[in-house]
C-alpha cells in the first residue's frame, strides 16, 4: 500500500510537472509570438511614417570612423537617384559639382583640398551657408554612369558651376548657351576658393570662422531679401517641434492647442514640406497622445516612447532643421536666429487666412506661444498682449494688423533693454517696422510723443498690402523659381518618396485608386473592430481634423 501510495503520488507529480512544462511552454511561445508580431507591427508603423514623408536629402555630415584625425566629409555626395531633387531644393544660390572616381589617385589627393573648401559652405557649422552648394559624384559606380554622361565627362576630377536648377539639363562642350561653368581653375583649395570670389564678388579666405562674416546684407531696403525666409521659416517650425519634444511639453491641457496649430500650418504653412509634414503628425495624433495621457500611471514611461516614434516624422522634412539661418542669421552666434524665425512664420500665416479664420488664428497663435514658447519672459508679455483683445477679429486684415502692431510693441521694449545693456545685435538693430526707405507711402507723418519723442501715423492700408506682399508673396517667390509651385500659383505637391517619376496608364492608376480605396476601408473596419473590442465598455468621442 505504501508502495502504491508512493508510486502514485510519483506519477501525479511527474504528470503534474510535464503539464506544468507543457504549459509554460505554450505560454513563452505565445508570448515570443506576441512579442514578435508586436516588435513587427512597431517596425512597420515606423517604416510607413517614415516613407511617407521621406525625400532625398542631404546626409548628415558626420566625422569619419577612426582616431578622430581624418577631415570631415563636407561635400555632398550625390547619385542618380538623388541628385536632381537635392539639387532643385536646396537653399544654396548656386551649386558645385565635383565628378571623380573613387580609384583615381589625383582625386584623392584633391579630395583634401574640396573639402576644405566644401567646410565654408556647407552643414550645420557652415561658416557661409545658403551660398554655395558643394557636391560630389563618383562616375566609377554603375549608377552614375549615365549622369556622367550626361555631363560630358572626359577626366578626374572635373568641376562644374551653376545655378542649381540648372544642373538637371546636363552640359556639354558643344553649348553656347550653357548656364554651366567649368572650372579650369581650382586644382588647390585657394585657387577653387579665389575661383569662387570672383564669380561672386565675395572675400571669402579658407580661415573664415562661423559668425565672422561682414557680408551680412542689412538693406532693409530691399523687399527681395525676404524671399529665402521660406527655409528659416521651416527651420523654426521643426525647431519649436524638437523643443516641444525635448521638454514634453505635450500634456493632457496643452495637447488641444496643439492639434488646432497643426490644423493651421497644414492649411496655410508657406512650405508645402511642412504642410504634409504636419498633416501626417495630425493623423497619427491620437495613436501617439491618446486623450488619456495624463491619467495613466506609466505617464513616463509612455510618453517617451512615443516622443521616439514622433520623432521619426519629421515635420518639415529629413533635413530641417538644417542648423542655419538665412535671412534671419545674425551677425553674431546668439542674435535673431529661432525668434526671428517664427515671427516670420506666424506674419506669414497672419496673410495667408479667410476673414472667417480670423478669430480662431488667433486664439491658435496665443495658445501655440502660451503653452510652447520656452522662454519665460516673452512667453508672459505675448500673453499680456492677446488677453488686452476685448473683442473678436472679425477679418483677416484686422489680425493681420494686430499682429503687425503687437510685433512693433515687442522691438520698441526690446530696443530699450538693448540699448541700455549692449545686447543688440550692431548689424541688425530692433527697429519699428516698415522702415521709410521700405514703404515710403506707409507714413503719414511723426506726431509729437510725451518727453519730446515722436510717434509714427500709420497709413494702415498701405501697411496690410506691404505685408501681404512681403509676407505672402514674396515669401513664397524662391519656390516659384525652383519650380515647386504650378504656373497658376497653386501648390504642387510633389511625391518625396522617390525621385524617379513613373508613367501610369490611366486605366492602371483608376484601378490602383480603386485597390486601394477598398484597402482602406477594409483596414479601416478592421480598426474599428478591433477598437470596439477593447473599448467595449468605455465611451468614446470623435474630433473634427
């Protein structure tokens, strides 16, 4: 019996463990599944959003591998695929192209000599941005055979010079009426440097360091200058994002002021990088900061891995924030900048609205600078400003003004406190805008002002037409040379996705239109079962985008 009673309770126990074993089993492979089509489903999201505002960009320029003694790549290598769209979107006013093999020793040798060149110009601690645009293009890859080609080339290295926009007709030795240079001149980085001066009437030298640069144009007469704002414009809207992002400033109380910012710059944001940039991040907006943010216990937790994944979008494109300022670069490192940038970014979208716009622009501009803005201070005095509005705007003109007007508020205050501490900016001193020499007729007169001061009567009229012009159409003035805008003046949304356009018969794309349409709504109903599911007993309200 006792024999049995041990047996028995042997075998209970073996049996017991091997269900037990089984059982765990099951339960690690279940989860190793989940675990996987999680790790799947992560990556495939990520891999959309990011192909979805992905374009060919300038790579990051970064030291190369090793004892940290070998010269940073400063030039921009470029390909087939890549070189007529980097080439048509950059800021640059003009673009230099080297061809080399990369088995050439003399292009070796020379490479030393570009890139000391190239470091003027080009990345984030460019010391001259926005001027040149300096590329290189390796003829011995298979890819770039036809584009060497296409440029004649007969030796290593070979350097062209040009209008970036001119560069996608190629060159060769036979036009007369080339736009292209090139150059014969450049086999040392003086000479190429020298070589460049003349062409442009600059005294750049190889020793320039960032921000000592006296060619810093301060005509405030010249409307034209505002035209290449269109890039810091971009560059201050992914700015505010990084910052918004690096200081998880999205909360459940501030994530309302947002998602009706991102409703604005997806209508009227002058770049149309920018525009689909924002829509994408408002689309995905709930799955990343659900409405119940605040109220989960792992707030932390959850917050940083979806300020990874929003990260991954891009606002205004791979490439912005770039690390410079055009019109908006100060002559020294910590004047204008950020604050200039977006300035121009909310006149620009104060000239761009519907009179029924109006009020709701306004409201989105004071809580987008209330519940963002970093700094402390201006945050506070912007604020004083929009709650002295007593009553609604009812035009565009109206905010426009106002904004014009809270604008002249700030750089009066700030001209004092600049004056008093030496913190201004010599080149670009605060002024009250528009100067005389910029809108002669947007002055009556100077009437007298406490203290023996003066005080500016405004033509308000001549003022909305100067900055629909100055902050609309001349803003936007640079993309309609590149080609980026249609004949007409309407926005041409251009795919980023690929470089190379492809020809689809229209029975083919009607039926592709078609696929996907059903697709769609077939993913669409699966979503929404899947979230009727989960939220079965919760309740649940839709916003208008």
């Amino acid at each position: 019996m006792l024999f049995f009673t041990k047996t028995f309770s042997f075998e209970f126990h073996r049996s017991c463990d091997r269900k037990k074993s089984i059982f765990v089993q099951s339960v690690s492979s279940s989860m190793s599944l989940m675990y996987w089509i999680l790790i799947l489903n992560v990556w495939v999201f990520k891999a959309s959003s990011l192909q979805a505002g992905s374009r060919a960009v300038l790579r990051e320029i970064a030291a190369i591998d090793g004892d940290g003694s070998d010269p940073k790549d400063y030039a921009v290598e470029l390909n087939a695929t890549s070189f007529d769209a980097v080439l048509k979107e950059t800021p640059a006013a003009y673009a230099l192209v080297e061809f080399f093999a990369h088995w050439c020793p003399a292009c070796r040798n020379y490479k030393p000599h570009y890139e000391k060149v190239a470091r003027l110009f080009n990345g984030p601690n460019a010391v001259h941005p926005g001027i040149v645009l300096m590329t290189r293009v390796d003829c011995a890859l298979k890819i770039n055979t036809k584009l060497c080609g296409k440029f004649s080339v007969g030796h290593y290295p070979m350097l062209f010079w040009g209008p970036p926009t001119k560069f996608s007709a190629g060159w060769s030795s036979d036009q007369a009426k080339s736009k292209l240079s090139v150059i014969d001149d450049g086999r040392t980085a003086e000479r190429l440097l020298n070589w460049i001066n003349k062409q442009i009437g600059s005294s750049y030298g190889l020793d320039d360091e960032k921000f000592e640069n006296e060619h810093l144009s301060s005509n405030i007469s010249d409307p034209g200058q505002i035209a290449r704002a269109v890039y810091d414009v971009e560059e201050a809207t992914a700015t505010s994002f990084d910052i918004i992002l690096e200081h998880k400033m999205i909360k459940s109380g501030t994530r309302a002021s947002l998602i009706k910012f991102l409703q604005l710059l997806v209508a009227h944001h002058p770049s149309r990088r920018c525009r689909k940039g924002s829509a994408e991040v408002l689309v995905n907006f709930d799955d990343l900061y659900p409405l119940d943010i605040g109220s989960s216990a792992r707030h932390d937790v959850d917050t940083t891995s979806m300020i990874g994944v929003l990260r991954d979008f891009h606002i205004c494109g791979k490439d912005v924030p770039r690390g410079y300022w055009m019109f908006c670069r100060g002559s020294r490192n910590d004047t204008r900048g950020f604050s200039c940038g977006l300035w121009v970014l909310m006149h620009s979208l104060s000239v761009k609205i519907e009179d029924g716009e109006s009020q709701s622009t306004f409201t989105s501009m004071c809580d987008f600078i209330h519940n963002f803005f970093i700094c402390e201070e201006c945050r506070q005095h912007f604020y004083e400003m929009c709650s002295s509005v007593k009553s609604p705007f009812k035009t565009a003109r109206d905010f426009a003004l106002w904004l014009w007007s809270s604008h002249n508020e700030v750089n009066e205050r700030l001209m004092k406190e600049e004056a008093s501490l030496k913190t201004g900016d010599p080149k670009f001193p605060k002024i009250i805008w528009p100067p005389k020499q910029l809108c002669p007729s947007c002055q009556h007169s100077r009437v007298p002002k406490d203290k023996g001061s003066s005080q500016i009567e405004w033509n308000r009229d001549e003022v909305f037409k100067l900055l629909i012009s100055y902050y609309g159409n001349t803003l936007v003035s640079f993309y309609k040379e590149k080609g980026l805008l249609g004949e007409d003046g309407s926005k041409v949304f251009v795919d980023d996705s690929s470089n190379s356009a492809v020809v689809v018969p229209v029975g083919a794309a009607l039926a592709i239109a078609l696929a996907s349409c059903a697709f769609g709504a077939l993913a669409c109903y699966w979503r929404s079962q899947q979230k009727s599911r989960k939220y079965f007993h919760q309740l649940h309200t839709l916003k208008n985008i």
